[in-house]
C-alpha cells in the first residue's frame, strides 16, 4: 500500500480506478497479475511501477482478483 491506495492516488492510481478501468475484460486478472509482478509504464502516466517479481504467480494472481473486486456493480437496465 506504499504506492497504491484503495480509493485515492498516491503514487500510482487508486485500486478502486484500475478495477473499473478493467471491469468486464475477460483476461484482466491475468493481465494484471502479470503488471503486478513484471511492472509497467505509460498506462497511468509518467511514473513507472516497478515489477514486484517476489509476489507468486498465486498471489499475483489474487490480488489481481481482490482489485478487480473493488469495481462498482454495474447497474441493471
């Protein structure tokens, strides 16, 4: 939680914003899990995340899923 927080920006973007940014993609746990652990830039702005190549693939992938969790429900028609 250095970089990121749940609902505000501090480094990076707010978990709650990557969650929507990514709502409904069929690949977006995978495709963050991979950010998670290989890093990235350019999709947020000028500062760079640096990989966190110790988390797991596991529990890369469990947080990926805990954020995308974090999206509001979409609203029913």
């Amino acid at each position: 939680m250095a970089c990121h927080q749940v609902d505000s920006k501090r480094v990076g973007p707010p978990l709650r914003s990557v969650a929507e940014r990514y709502a409904g993609q069929s690949e977006a746990a995978a495709y963050l899990a991979n950010k998670i652990r290989s890093g990235g830039r350019g999709a947020w702005g000028a500062v760079p995340m640096p990989a966190q190549n110790h988390v797991s693939e596991q529990d890369a992938k469990q947080l990926a899923e805990w954020v995308l969790s974090l999206a509001p429900p979409k609203a029913k028609p």
